[in-house]
C-alpha cells in the first residue's frame, strides 16, 4: 500500500504546494501537489489563517475594502499613521497582509480579523512600549498589538512603535 495513503479514510495524502506557485502552475504540473483544502482555498482567492472573511487582494487600498464593515476606517487610519511615520516606506503585500518595506526589510503590517485588528511590528518595539500598550488596554502579543473598533490604537502609539521597529532592524 502507498505510504501516503491513509488506510482509515482512504484519502490519498498530498504534500503542500510549493511556496509562492499558483494553481495554473500546479495544474499544469510546474508545482509540486498541495493538499486538496488548500488548493481550493487558493482557487477561490482566499487567504489562509490571517484574516476572517477577506479575500487575498493585491494592494492596500482592496484588503481595506475587503475588511469587515467595522474595521475599514480604523484601517485606513492606521494606513495614514503608519505612512506619516515611515515616509520612505513603500507599501507592500506579503504573506496576504498589507505592509511597510524599507530596504527589502517589513518593518510594520496590519490585519483585520473577525473581531479585532492588529498592528505588527519588530518584537523589541513591543517590549519597549509594553507599559503604554497596557496602559490603553491594548493587547500585545510578541510582534503586535491587536485592537477593537471600540478601542483603536492612538495615532501616537503608531508612530512609536513604528519608528522603534524601524530602529530594531537597523534602518
């Protein structure tokens, strides 16, 4: 029996899809097999874990728009906050999120989830503004901070923790 087949469910297992392929260079046999969840996932246009509901979109301006109704202007605004801060950022899309890039280098992305959004930055930008973070009644995990509608991040806190990640990498 083919190792790569499950017995109990007689399901034949694939391995991933290459990174960065795409289904045409899958079905056309350029990429190696994904598992069937995850190439109906990229068929459909969705992305994977990082946001409830959004479809992968090829710029800022579309994952805002793609957004649950409640997020898009605090999104926006984070998008005008993060682009006063880093003025020689160029905007970016990567890992189906949207970002700031300087040099190559993401120094801070954002998301929206179902019930929350999130600003991500460089670990020691976090560590340095832990007291403020939790002063505002933001939650912090490692690299961001996640946020509600009802309680958005301070334009101030933005520009802080994006100027410290940018610090952090070195740029």
């Amino acid at each position: 029996m083919d190792p790569r087949v499950c017995a109990s469910a007689s399901l034949r297992l694939r391995p991933r899809m290459t990174k960065g392929c795409d289904v045409a260079e899958y079905e056309e046999g350029r990429a190696a097999p994904q598992s069937e969840l995850s190439r109906l996932l990229i068929a459909s246009g969705r992305t994977s874990r990082h946001t409830a509901g959004v479809t992968k979109n090829d710029s800022h301006d579309a994952y805002i728009e793609a957004a649950p109704e409640k997020f898009r202007e605090p999104l926006a605004r984070l998008r005008a906050q993060l682009s006063r801060a880093l003025p020689d950022a160029n905007e970016v899309m990567k890992y189906d999120m949207p970002g700031f890039e300087i040099d190559g280098t993401i120094i801070a992305g954002y998301a929206a989830f179902s019930k929350q959004c999130g600003l991500y930055v460089d670990p020691g930008a976090i560590a340095a503004h832990a007291d403020e973070i939790a002063r505002l009644k933001l939650k912090a995990t490692k690299t961001g901070v996640t946020f509600s509608a009802s309680n958005p991040i301070s334009g101030e806190l933005v520009e802080k923790l994006a100027v410290s990640s940018r610090r952090q990498k070195g740029l």
